[in-house]
C-alpha cells in the first residue's frame, strides 16, 4: 500500500487546537485570597462541643462564663 495522503483539516480540528493554545496562555495559576486584617478584640462566633462537666464548671461563677472559657483557652494557648 502507498502512502495516504493526510485527510484535510476540518475547522474543528483548528478550533480545537486554537483553543488549547489560547487556554496555555491566558491561565492564571489561582492565587492564595489574602488573609483578612485582624481587629483585636473582635470575637468570632463558633460552634464547640464542650463535655457537660466542663461548661457546668465555667457557668458556676454565673454570667461571664464564656469570657472565663476563653481567658482559659488563652491562657492554655500560651497567650
């Protein structure tokens, strides 16, 4: 058998081929969004599972309970 000659480009082919070149070029590596500034003393509200013993300790000094479950926290955290 001879050579075949190559079939004809179809324009999808082109199209195609145009695309991926064009994708190579204009793809930006996503960057890290920055972190936001922190304000101090601007509190988050999470959500924490604390064993029932534990809250029950804190909220025996009555109210400012989670102020004393914080100052522990920093406390803990070397803060």
């Amino acid at each position: 058998m001879a050579d075949q000659p190559r079939r004809p480009r179809t324009l999808n082919d082109a199209r195609s081929e145009a695309e991926a070149a064009f994708k190579r070029t204009t793809t930006k590596v996503a960057e890290a969004p920055p972190k936001p500034a922190r304000l101090p003393g601007v509190r988050e509200l999470v959500s924490l599972r604390i064993d029932q013993d534990v809250l029950e300790y804190f909220q025996e000094g009555g109210p400012g309970w989670q102020d004393r479950i914080n100052e522990a926290l920093r406390k803990l955290a070397g803060k």
